[in-house]
C-alpha cells in the first residue's frame, strides 16, 4: 500500500490531404472526419453449456437498448511522456507530495508542448480532457490534418478512438420475494469495509436515500466539469432519474432497508464519480452513456480526488460499472488508465459485460475490463424460487394457450385475472428497437388503449420500460411476445404491480393474427403458486466470456449477478424510499468492488495489485462451468483473506496454437505475504485436454522467503499437431505447504484463425485527378466475425495501416493508421495526397492495406492499384 515517502514503505497517419467518409448510418464508431465501422452483430449466442435462455433473450434484463453514439472527431492521444503513474513506479512506490505533484505538472507541460508545436502548423487542439495521473494523454476533436500529424510526431504513443460505454445492468425497483443476496462468502466477520474509499464511476446518485445517507461523499461531476458535482443533489432529469449509480452505491454500501438489506461494505465511504449521464445521441435526442474519455477523466479523479496533482488521496477501489461493448482491447487508453491506477494502488473492477459467452479464441468481453490491470467480474445465476400461474389465452371458442407459465415479474394475482386483450406495437416495433413508452398506450385524444384489459406488447430490449408504462396505463395484465425470460428477472415494481408473463413466440403470432380478423380475444391467468428455478444456476447466460484480445482469461472471477436488492432513487407515492432488484456484471462487479474494500480493511498491508490476487487465488472454482466462463471462481472473502501468497499476473495469456511445436512462454511473479518462508508446490491442473497434447514446464518446488518477490518462467508447448478446435484450459496452481492454494487460470485454443483478416477491398473510381472535394471512396471489411451453431469468435485488429506505394513499387508512407478496430466495414476517401500531404504527379500506385491481428500473429495485407491522371 503506497504511503508518504519517509512513511510509506493510430489511430490515423493520415495526411493532411487524406479524407475519411463514413459509410453509413448504423456506425459504431466514427474516426476522423468520416471513418465508421458498420455494426457487425458480434457475437451474442449461448455456450451449449449455458442456461436455455440464450444470452440474447437477457440483454433487456440487463441492459437497455444500447443508443446509438456520435463521438463526432474526438480521439484519445497518449503520450511517450511518463504519467504520475509511472513516475512513482519507476521510483519504487515511493514520493512525496511535493515530488508528485511537480510529476502531474510536467506531464500536463509535455501536452501543452506538443499542442502549442501543432498550433505553430496550423493545427489547433482544444483538450476536452486532460490526463496526467493514469495515463499521460487527452481527448479533442481533432481533423484528419491534425490526426496525421499527431500519429506521426515523436512525442506520440498512439492515437485511439473515443467510444461509448454503458451502464451494464438493469433494476426492477421495489424489493420482492424472489431477490437473492450476495452469498455469505463475500462476508468477513466483523469488517465492514470502515475507512475504506470506493470511487463510484458512474451514473448520478441519490443522495437523499435513507439507506445511503452518511456514507457518501462529495461527488465529482465529469460531465459537467464542476469542482462540487451535482451528484446527490439533484437528478438531471426528476422525471426519469438516473438509476445506475444509486443502485450500484446500495449494492456497496446501502444499509437500513427493508428484509435486512445491505450493502457488502456497509461501513465503507463512496466518493461518486458522475461519468455516464444522458448526452446527445444519433438520432437528435439524448441518451444514457458514458464516453471512454470521460471513464478515463473519472479514473483521474479517483486517484486524485482533490485534484491538487497529488495521488496519496487516492481511492483504495474504483468500480467502473460501465461497459465499452465487445472491446477488450489490452493496450487501448482505458487498459492503461486501469495499469496506471493499479500503479497508483487503486484496484479497478469492472464487469465483464452482458453480451453472453463467446469464443473459442476472442469473446465478447467488454472494456475495460479486457484490461489486464483490471479486476473483471461476470456474473453468477444461483437460482430462486419464482412464481408460476395457469395461463389460458382464447381467440373465440379456440384455445390457443393452455399451460402454467412462470411469472417474468413477482407479482402474482390475489384473484384470477380474465381479460381482453389489447396489441400494441408488435406490427411496427422489433426487437432490439426502443421499447414502448407511457404514450404509446394512449390514443390521441388521451384515452387509454389498455385500461382494464391485458396489454400484449413486444419484449423488447428493456422490457421493464413498457411494463411499467402499460401497467400506469391501467392494463391489467401484460403479456410479452418475442422473447422468453428467466422466471421473475423483472423483480417487483410498484410502478408495474401486474402479473407479468412471456408467451411463447407461435401464441404470440396467433394472437396478433386474431385480433386482425377482428376476433374476441382474451386471456385467463390464475392465482400464483411457488415453484422451483434451478435451470438457471451456475453462471449467468448473459454473463460475457472467452478470452481478452490478448488471450488472456477473462473474467477473472464471478460473483452474484441477478436479483439483487438495492436502492433505488426516488420515493414512491406513499414518500417511502424505493428499493428494487438488479441483474448484470455491474451488479457483480459492485459486491466484489465492496468485497474488496472489507478486504483492505481486514489487511490494510495489501497495495492494490496484492489485494487483486488474493481476491482471485481465494475464489472457489464452479464444477462443470468453463475456465473461460468463471475465470478462477466465484470470490471467497474468507479464503482471500487468510491467503499467504499473491501472484501477478492473476491470469494468463498464452494464445492460440496452430501447429505442433507451438509454445508460449509466460512469467510469473510469486509473492510472499506473510512472515514465514513458504514452500511452494507447483502443478497444472486440467479441465480439458484439447485438441492437442499441451506439456508445461516450470520449476516443481520452490521456496519464497518472507515479504520476497519471485519471478518463475512458465513454459506451455504443443507436443502433438491439433486435431480440431476443442479448447485447452484449466489452472497452474500453486500450493504452499500447510497453506492456502493459489489458482491462474490458462486457455489454449487451437487451430489457424479462420477467415481473412480483410475482406473484399473496392475502389471507386480506380483514375481520378486529386481533388480535396471529391475524393475516391476505398471501401473494405477489416477483423472478423466468425459465428458458428455453438458461439461466435470475434477476430479484431490492434491496427490497420494503409500504406502508399510509388509507380516503383517504393513505400511513400502511411496514409492512415487506425487502431484497436472491431470487426465491420471501413471507408477512406482518397484525396491523390501523399503522406506529407502534396498532390502526387501523374502516373500508377498502389495502396497497401496491412491488417495487425490483436495478440502474435502474422498481418494480412492487400493491394489496390489506382492511377492518377494529368
């Protein structure tokens, strides 16, 4: 743990001439002044494994609809110039606040330096954010002009993308019968987290909430850039508060509530830190997000919360309860602000994200929890006990429907329902589409179109939204049509206090169908009965896996992901203070975030990286679930907490093998603990065997004397040729006599990567003169989705150069460089401009697309000849 000293022990190359267009409207991200990846659909299928309900069918359960985000030309530029982080690193741990502030000022003069030299060329920059405590960098809208020049200026390590990221969970308020608690292992008697801080990375937070007066403190607003944020205060909008950050806040520290709800560091403090709010979004509106450079602003702040330049304020714990979809990119701005944080002895834990399990190789783990500094959490199902009721739908004297179905919410009729039913937007509405809202269930002249009859609607990405709506605009009932849901994942609401059931799809049609003939239609539900849901147990299907972009296991551990109780902002009508159930890895991530904070408690000797070992080594293992999936278990507190032994890293990176002979070679820095020499005892254990023979050599027995730090060298080889793709995995474990076994988790998967790196490469037209207005449209597909029955391999870039070459075949120079790049379709425009940005005489070139895969591996290239006329 850092003290006092004394007391303490490319992005694009292009050039100036060089334009990006972007290529249609379902961008994901914008580069440039026109550069867009097209949504690519990454994967999103079950694991044979998982639960019946496919990942797919939770995202409303865990997420609402993602917006769609213009970040406009806004890029994140980093630096060669060291942090504060790296500073203290590289001087052992070890500075005084004099000499840490006078490191934050330098890395802020070396921004400075370099926007004042790009102004001297014409290039103004304005920082919307600047960073010099995780990382050394900023964020600006910046031209294609300026991008070249940047990537190609000494002073640069690289120039990235900003993206957005989402809250990566969903709330059903009102506690209810079927909430589950965080286990008793994320317990330690008699700590509570007290004097331990917790940065709060999220969405604003209801100050006012009775369970959490008293262990908040003064937020920081980043969206709103002021000293004294509005956090607490008041929510942005009253009317549709901001529900993230209140709910995480209770699952870390809420205490006094209802059913003996708690928080799992009820006595720790949590400083708010506003980074996700409702900004502009692509369609003219205003949506709920965060953007990467925001998230990395708030990081800034969590290690320095007063601002002075001097991190020994920092935070112990930073959860960043957001999710930058399918973007677990090891070495993008958001990896290395969670290194520089960790660095700076702040834990940074993050969910793993909510799209489901993919793989064999690359998943859909999201950022930043791909990074390796992080502490990622995916989510655990432990089943509950939800309610069923007979179901009986008629079209006339026909019965399309008779069967007992589980609630999807938890409120069960006194008496049995019997209705008609009414349909509203199943014609026009589809899911992944925005769900209905309050208005939509009224007509024009303000009279309801469901008052006392059972609402059937679309259960679209958030269907919580239109339950609530339809049950204010007096439905009944409501039916929900297109997805099934796990019983009682809506919670309780006392905004929706209706019975709540999912139809199967073909009812649903039929349904639809006779009320277009104009039918008498109508449904029966009866009284409720209890019934037992084990299908769900184990990890969540929602829950994102299978491997970070650097092969390293991801998730770290698992934890309680659904139904969780917490608070909720607002009262309701009775001036009560609301509370409700929550699912999704920010839910498991923020009792592991509290988890971690009793833990610093318990052994306040524990720096940052020590307190994410022990948090993994102590998690228990989850028979018959994946490596990839759970990583090295669900968190243990008390095992953690009596651990002798901690490692860095935490899980391993070893990749893919192609052929016999294949190795990869990893260290591992043993760490003693505790006052005793330890003897250790080294093995690997194996839950699969894969598609090859796989050996590991590494010293067997091994001695650590106290407090010693020891570096092993761990060999993992290929010593028969793949046959098929099965995935290798399991853990090397080490064992210290008498004490506590420390688990790293491994992952190998086999074969070649499948399919091409770049796609089909058009340019339109191949001659043209240079022109500045009217350039030629290069258009391409870069990285790779490969989907399959079981699940999907997403295959990004770490980066992509399009090169220049003369009529001789000779490299003019990088046209454009674009980093970390997910899978979709790219467009340049292409100006006749040479990397220096002079207009290129007559004559044949050539353009040289070169693909860089994420991890080893060799480029995929391509070439366009194009000719440029007289």
């Amino acid at each position: 743990m850092r003290r006092p000293a004394g007391a303490r022990t490319l992005r694009p190359s292009r050039g100036p001439g060089t334009t990006l267009r972007r290529t249609a409207p379902s961008a994901l991200v914008a580069l440039g002044a026109a550069i867009a990846v097209l949504a690519a659909g990454a994967g999103r299928g079950a694991t044979p494994s998982a639960a019946r309900f496919p990942a797919v069918e939770w995202q409303g359960l865990v997420g609402a609809a993602r917006p769609r985000v213009i970040v406009g030309q806004r890029q994140i530029v980093v630096l060669k110039a060291p942090s504060l982080a790296d500073r203290v690193a590289a001087a052992g741990g070890r500075a005084t606040d004099v000499e840490e502030r006078r490191w934050t000022t330098a890395a802020l003069s070396e921004q400075k330096l370099l926007i004042s030299k790009l102004g001297v060329q014409g290039i103004q920059i304005t920082p919307e954010h600047s960073f010099t405590r995780v990382l050394n960098g900023f964020s600006a809208a910046i031209d294609a002009r300026g991008l070249g020049l940047l990537e190609r200026a000494p002073e640069v390590a690289g120039v990235y993308p900003v993206r957005a990221a989402y809250p990566a969970a969903i709330s059903a308020p009102v506690l209810d019968a079927v909430a589950s608690r965080p286990g008793a292992r994320l317990a330690l008697p008699g700590f509570d987290g007290r004097g331990v801080t917790i940065a709060l990375l999220d969405t604003w937070v209801d100050r006012a909430h009775p369970s959490l007066r008293g262990r908040l403190l003064e937020g920081i607003d980043i969206l709103l850039e002021e000293e004294r944020a509005r956090v607490g205060v008041s929510a942005p909008d009253p009317s549709e508060p901001e529900r993230h950050g209140t709910e995480m806040a209770g699952l870390l520290v809420g205490d006094g509530g209802p059913a003996g709800f708690s928080g799992v560091a009820s006595g720790a403090s949590v400083l708010p830190i506003r980074v996700a709010g409702r900004q502009p979004d692509a369609r003219g509106g205003v949506s709920l997000y965060a953007r990467t450079d925001q998230l990395i602003a708030g990081l800034e702040r969590a290690v320095d919360p007063n601002d002075d330049g001097d991190a020994h304020d920092a935070a112990r714990v930073a959860l960043v309860a957001l999710a930058e979809p399918y973007a677990a990119f090891s070495a993008g701005p958001a990896a290395r602000a969670a290194a520089g944080a960790l660095r700076l002895d702040t834990l940074v834990v993050a969910p793993a994200g909510n799209d489901g399990a993919g793989g064999p190789a690359y998943g859909v783990v999201s950022g930043p929890g791909g990074a390796p500094a992080a502490l990622t959490v995916g989510a655990l199902d432990r089943g509950r006990r939800a309610e069923s009721v007979r179901v009986v739908v008629r079209s006339g004297l026909d019965t399309l429907l008779s069967e007992t179905l589980p609630l999807a919410g938890a409120i069960a009729p006194a008496q049995p329902v019997v209705a008609e039913v009414a349909a509203l937007g199943l014609s026009t509405r589809a899911s992944g589409q925005a769900p209905l809202r309050l208005a939509d269930f009224f007509d024009g002249r303000g009279y309801s179109r469901v008052a006392g009859r059972a609402a059937l609607v679309p259960a679209s990405d958030s269907p919580g939204v239109a339950v609530r709506a339809a049950a204010r605009a007096g439905a009944v009932a409501v039916l929900l049509v297109g997805r099934r849901l796990p019983p009682g994942a809506l919670g309780l609401d006392d905004d929706a206090a209706v019975p709540v059931v999912a139809l199967p799809s073909a009812t649903g049609v039929a349904l639809l169908a006779s009320l277009r003939r104009g039918a008498d239609v109508g449904v029966s539900i009866g009284r409720g009965r209890a019934a037992s849901d084990a299908v769900t147990s184990g990890v969540a299907a929602f829950s994102s896996a299978g491997l970070a972009f650097d092969g390293r296991v991801k998730p770290d551990v698992v934890a309680d992901g659904v139904g969780l109780p917490t608070s909720e902002p607002g009262r309701g009508a009775d001036g009560s203070p609301r509370y409700g159930t929550v699912n999704g890895t920010s839910a498991a991530a923020a009792t592991v975030a509290g988890a971690a904070a009793v833990l610093a408690q318990a052994r306040p000797s524990l720096d940052g990286p020590a307190l994410k070992s022990l948090l993994v080594s102590g998690a228990r293992p989850l028979a018959g679930s994946s490596v990839t999936l759970q990583g090295a278990g669900a968190v243990d507190l008390g095992a953690s907490a009596a651990a002798e032994l901690a490692a860095a890293p935490t899980t391993l990176a070893l990749g893919r093998a192609s052929r016999a002979g294949w190795s990869s070679i990893q260290t591992i820095t043993l760490r003693n603990l505790s006052p005793r020499p330890l003897r250790l005892v080294l093995h690997v254990e194996r839950r699969s065997e894969g598609a090859a023979a796989v050996r590991f050599r590494f010293p067997r027995r091994l001695t650590v004397a106290a407090g010693e730090r020891l570096p092993v060298r761990l060999v993992a080889r290929v010593s028969s040729a793949p046959r098929g793709r099965a995935l290798a995995e399991g853990s090397v474990v080490v064992r210290p006599t008498g004490g506590q076994a420390l688990r790293l988790p491994w992952a190998i998967t086999f074969g070649p990567p499948r399919g091409a790196l770049l796609g089909p490469v058009e340019l339109r037209p191949t001659e043209f003169e240079p022109s500045d207005t009217a350039p030629a449209l290069l258009t391409f597909r870069a990285g790779r989705l490969v989907r399959s029955a079981a699940r999907s391999e997403l295959r990004p870039l770490d980066h992509l150069d399009v090169e220049l070459l003369n009529p001789r075949g000779e490299r003019l120079g990088v046209l454009a460089r674009v980093r970390d790049l997910l899978p979709g379709r790219y467009a340049f425009g292409l100006t006749g401009r040479d990397p220096e940005g002079e207009r290129l005489p007559p004559g044949v070139y050539r353009l040289r697309l070169v693909a860089y895969p994420t991890g080893r591996g060799a480029p995929a290239s391509t070439l366009v000849r194009f000719r440029i006329r007289e």
